[in-house]
C-alpha cells in the first residue's frame, strides 16, 4: 500500500482542479513535491507530471480507486475545505488512509494519515504532497 500511497498523493495532486465532484482537471504542465513517512523512515519524491485532455471527466473518487486493486475508497465528501476521503486496502498490503486535498487555482495540496501492515505489524503512514501548474501546455 505504501508505494500507492504515494501514487495517489502526486496523481491526485497533479490531476484534480476545483473542489468538486467531477474533477475538472487543469491541462498542462504540474510540478510536485511529495513528502512522507512509513513508520520512522522518510522519503521525499518530487518531479513533474504532464496533464492530458483525457483526464477532464474523471471523479475524485475514481482517481483514488485506481491507485490499487486492492484499495477503494469507502468513504468521501467534498466540502468547502476540500475533498475528504478514506481509502482502504485488504488483500495485501491492508492499509487506511485518510486525508483531504485543497485545491485552488493553480496549486494543490493533500494531507494524509492512516496505516499499513498485517496483523499487529501496522505501521504509521503520513502523506503530505503540494503540486503547482508550471504551464499551460506539456511541450
């Protein structure tokens, strides 16, 4: 689950505009910074992303579930804050994360808790990523 925890921060944050349902996403040009921590070893990850046209009609929600086969969203809201999620996974790695993205404009942000492990092994998982529109175009 780890690996697709980060996954989820940089696609969620280089692939989602305004608070919303839908996604409405911002073609072009993303840059990230992800930072996070699986129990006491942490790890940062940045780059660039480029956004499609493709992209545009996908849900939040949709965007989360397709970090994993094994994980799905089981709870989300969007509110005035920004989108509210849990995303657990079963059948290796198990894993709950919770968190919320702020998006506005051309900057995003995400934030997220939860764990990963088997049995009494869990560990702690903190997610914390930030993504800014770089340009309009990817070439």
């Amino acid at each position: 689950m780890t690996a697709r925890i980060l996954a989820l921060g940089l696609s969620a944050l280089t692939l989602l505009g305004p608070a919303s349902a839908q996604s409405n996403v911002a073609e072009g040009l993303w840059s990230y910074d992800a930072r996070y921590m699986i129990g006491p070893i942490p790890a940062r990850d940045g780059g660039q992303y480029c956004v499609g046209p493709d992209m545009a009609e996908t849900s939040y929600d949709a965007l989360f579930n397709q970090i994993n086969s094994r994980c799905r969203v089981t709870e989300s809201d969007v509110r005035a804050d920004g989108y509210h999620f849990t995303l657990q996974c079963a059948g290796g790695p198990e894993g709950v994360l919770n968190g919320r993205l702020i998006v506005g404009g051309n900057s995003a942000n995400l934030s997220a808790t939860g764990w990963t492990g088997a049995g009494e092994n869990n560990v702690p998982v903190i997610l914390s990523a930030s993504a800014k529109k770089l340009s309009p175009s990817c070439s």
